[in-house]
C-alpha cells in the first residue's frame, strides 16, 4: 500500500467512528466469539477491529490493550494485502478471556457513568467526595439547598458567605455530619445522605444545624450574653462543662425546630429567641 493510501484509509476509517455509533455489547458479543477463533470468522475479525481506533494516545493505564489493539489491526492488514490468515490470531486470542475483550471494549466504547464533582445552587457548593451516583447527588444536594433556605432570623447567620457541603464516605467520617472548621466546610457521611425525609432528633438534618451552629461560632464567636448554665437542654449539651459550644450547638438546633417540636424546652427556646435578637 502506497502512504497515501494508508492515510486515506485512516482517515476513513477516523470518519467510520465518528459517523457510525458503535454498540459496545454487540463488539463485546462478537469479540467473546474469537476466543476460540476460527478461519471462518477472519472477515467478521477484521471488520470488528477496523472498528478500534490506533491513532491517538492510549487511554490512560491502558497502554498494553491499547498495543493488544494494534497488534490485532496488523493481523487484519496482513490478510487484507496478502490474503492469509495468520496463525498469531488464533494463538493471541487463545491467551485471552471474556473479560479482557470486555476491558478492550470499554476503552472505547462504553460511556462510563456520568460523574458531577460539584454543584453550586445559590451560595452553596456541594463536592461529591465519594462514589454516590450523579442522580443521587444532584437531588439529595437540592434537598439540602431547599431545607438551608428556611434558615431564617439569627439561625441564617449559619449561612454566612459561601457554604461548603462535602459529601465523603462512609470509611472518611464516622458521624452522620460533622463541620471541619479548618476547610469551614460541612462533611456529610455518604450512607446517611438519603436520610433527608426526617428530622427528628439526631437526624441528619438536626445534626447539619447542630454542625452549622459550630459554623457560627467559629465565624461570629458566642454570642456575648450566652452562659450555657441558661441553656442546658439534651444530655448532649452538658458534654463540654467548659466553652459551652455544645450547649450552644443544642439550643441553636432546637430552637430551629422550634417549640412545636420540643415543648419541653419551651423556656429555654424563648430565652435564646430572646438572647440572639440583642445580639
Ligand atoms: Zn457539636
């Protein structure tokens, strides 16, 4: 073959890719079928490798499929220019599994599932830090956008600036959420991320607002007048008998919710009500 032909072929044969889309469980199907290869399959083999593209870098880690490739196409154009089949076909295959031709496939072909890093919706930026799916993402962050949106009064200064909500797996963190005031970012465990119908005590969405309540302090401090004396409420608020941020934390949640949900903490509520409006 002449260079020019060999060019114009490839370029052909870059154009055959890009106008016919390629079904990857059909190249899958057929190239299972070479595994034991037979003499009679050698044009259904060379129209199943024409279908690779060599031109290009490999993908990345897969630099030997990718010279397995090319190996294959030169078999294809030696039975192409001289007419013999050779034997290097039946004896490469047979060196080879179902999974190996699916791995060759999908380096081309499949399209892998889609992945969204990050989400920004109003002043809040989600990251997926962990392997839940694209879907899973999108509407879980939305969820959570919309229940930061009822933050309102002195809770809302929780929202201050650009908040960072991370969702990590479960091997990163151990509680359902957690605020890292070094990253000023909000963690979420990945396995409680679908947790958002509820928000019960020690729910995920209690605890976001517990988390954001170490937000504030950290951005705005205490607020001046707080004693956490005036404000134990769960048994949780008395972990930190010195600095209060749980006690703070508590109160900030609970009185989030609101008296309707813990009438038993009515007074406290209308205290920190009372306390954040001078603030
Ligand atoms: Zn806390």
């Amino acid at each position: 073959m002449t260079w020019i032909r060999k060019i114009i072929r490839e370029e052909l044969s870059k154009y055959y890719l890009l106008k016919e889309s390629v079904d990857a469980d059909d190249m899958k199907r057929i190239g299972k079928s070479f595994l034991n290869f037979k003499d009679s399959q050698i044009n259904d083999f060379v129209d199943w490798i024409n279908k690779f593209p060599t031109s290009g870098r490999a993908p990345k880690g897969k630099t030997k499929e990718f010279e397995r490739i090319k190996e294959f196409k030169k078999y294809a154009e030696t039975y192409k220019e001289y007419g013999l089949i050779p034997l290097s076909i039946k004896s490469s295959f047979s060196w080879l599994d179902e999974d190996y031709i699916d791995t060759l496939v999908d380096m081309f072909f499949s399209s892998g599932p889609e992945r969204i890093d990050s989400i920004q919706i109003g002043n809040y930026k989600f990251v997926n830090d962990s392997l839940m799916s694209a879907s899973r993402f999108k509407e879980t962050s939305k969820q959570i956008a919309n229940f930061l949106n009822r933050f309102t009064g002195f809770h809302k200064k929780a929202l201050n600036g650009n908040l960072e909500i991370h969702f990590k797996s479960s091997k990163a963190m151990k509680s359902k959420a957690v605020y890292k005031g070094e990253y000023d970012q909000i963690w979420i465990r990945e396995s409680n991320s679908r947790d958002v119908a509820t928000d019960e005590y020690a729910s995920l969405l209690y605890i976001i607002v517990h988390e954001l309540a170490h937000r504030v302090e950290r951005k705005f401090g205490l607020p001046k007048s707080f004693r956490d004396e005036d404000f134990y409420t769960t048994r949780y608020s008395r972990v930190d008998s010195l600095g209060g941020s749980e006690c703070f934390a508590e109160i900030f949640a609970i009185s989030f919710f609101g008296k309707g949900k813990y009438p038993q903490f009515s007074d406290k509520i209308d205290k920190f009500n009372t306390l954040t409006q001078i603030v």
